[in-house]
C-alpha cells in the first residue's frame, strides 16, 4: 500500500518523490570521471555531464549524443556558434552558457601559457592557443600579435573580421597601432575557414605590404601564420618571408 505516511503529530507526511531514473547513472558517470579525469569517457558523457551542471533536472545523454552527431565531435560542439547550439531541441541559454565557458577556459588557459614567455621560444604553445581561437570560425579573422624587443607579448588583438575568403587590412591602420603600443615586432595571423592553410597571392601581397611598411619604422615582422582546420603555413618556415 502506498500513499501518505502518519507523521508522530498525527498528520500525513507525504512522501519523498521518486528520484529520476538518470540519477543513479549520473554518479556513476561523476565516479568513472574522478577515477581518470575523463581520459576514458567517450565525447558525448563528457558533454553529458557537462549539461547536466546547467540542467540539473533534465536527463541530459540525448541531448548530448544529439549535439555529436550534428557538430561531429566535442571540440566541435564547444566551438559552436551560440545560434547554432540553440537549434538543438533541448538547449536554451542556460545550457550554451556552460558549453561556450569551456570554449573560454581553453582560450585563456592557452593566452596564458603564450604569454608566460617570449613568443619565439613558445611557438608550440603559441599554434596551439592559435587554432584553439582560430581553426573553426566559419570567416576570416585577422589577429595582429604584437611584441616588445624582448618578443613578449605585449597585445594579442583582432583587427578585423571578413567573409568566407577575404579580410580586409590596411598597413597604415596597422603601423599606428604598433607605434601606439611602442611595440618592436609583430606577427600577422589569419585564419582560412575552408580548412586549407594554402596562402593565397592576396595573402602573399598583403604580407610584402606590411613587411615593408615595417621596415620603414624599425618594426619586425616576424611572421605570418595562416591557421587551417589541424594545420597552418608559417611564412618564414615557407620561405615567403
């Protein structure tokens, strides 16, 4: 028999509700997580769990297997546009906000390790940072690093954004800003939404102008790197530079 529970003043207590049938689940998805960090769970119990801290009462695995199967993979999950996200039945804002702080953890975590030391000797961790900001945006970004005569970073700005195949620069835009930072050197980074880190002939003019409008004011370039989807071309390392 079920129902309500005499209490010891004589009213009925009511009864706990039952706990909802992915609870049990969840702790142990928490348990095999401490065990290794997450090094032996599968992309979507990650972002299960991750979901999960913003939507606690939600049984959050179909969202989740949902959101790898449209986006491919975690990664691409977490550098999804909010837009996008949100068209996945299931998410709202409180659950994008959890996905996109990861995005911006990553990110800084990254900025922090480039910014540590100089940029030169920290071009491993500097690649790394670049495509985590960079490899997946669907338009051309351009980023100017600039650096002090020590190649520290001294500012890491986007200068501009562009369409699918084309971002706009302008030298003289771009010196200012070096003189206005006292900056010594500076790296060009722009990334290639097909996915294909080819420079173009644009890129390759564009990259002469820029070099030589530095010269002229005693500002190095030190390079230009354009960020693929898993790789980039270096220009120097190409020798364009």
């Amino acid at each position: 028999m079920t129902g309500s529970v005499p209490s010891g003043d004589g009213s009925k207590a009511k009864t706990p509700p039952p706990k909802p049938h992915y609870a049990g689940h969840r702790g142990r998805l928490r348990e095999r997580f401490l065990r290794d960090l997450g090094a032996s769970m599968e992309d979507y119990e990650i972002l299960e769990m991750l979901l999960a801290l913003a939507l606690p009462r939600v049984d959050t695995k179909p969202i989740a297997k949902d959101l790898i199967a449209r986006f491919g993979n975690l990664a691409a999950v977490i550098s999804a546009d909010p837009v996008d996200l949100a068209k996945t039945k299931g998410i709202k804002d409180a659950a994008v906000v959890p996905i996109k702080l990861v995005q911006t953890a990553a990110l800084r975590l990254a900025q922090q390790q480039v910014m540590e030391q100089p940029v030169i000797s920290s071009w491993d961790n500097l690649i790394s940072y670049l495509h985590i900001a960079m490899s997946r945006e669907k338009v051309e970004h351009l980023r100017l690093l600039f650096l002090d005569n020590k190649n520290r970073l001294i500012a890491d700005e986007v200068q501009q954004r562009g369409t699918v195949n084309h971002t706009p620069l302008y030298p003289r835009e771009v010196m200012k800003r070096a003189l206005d930072l006292h900056a010594s050197a500076l790296i060009l980074v722009h990334n290639h939404p097909s996915g294909d880190p080819t420079p173009s002939k644009d890129d390759i003019h564009m990259t002469n102008e820029i070099r030589d409008a530095a010269e002229k004011l005693g500002i190095r370039l030190h390079d230009h790197i354009i960020i693929g989807r898993n790789e980039q071309t270096s220009f120097k390392a190409e020798g364009l530079l």
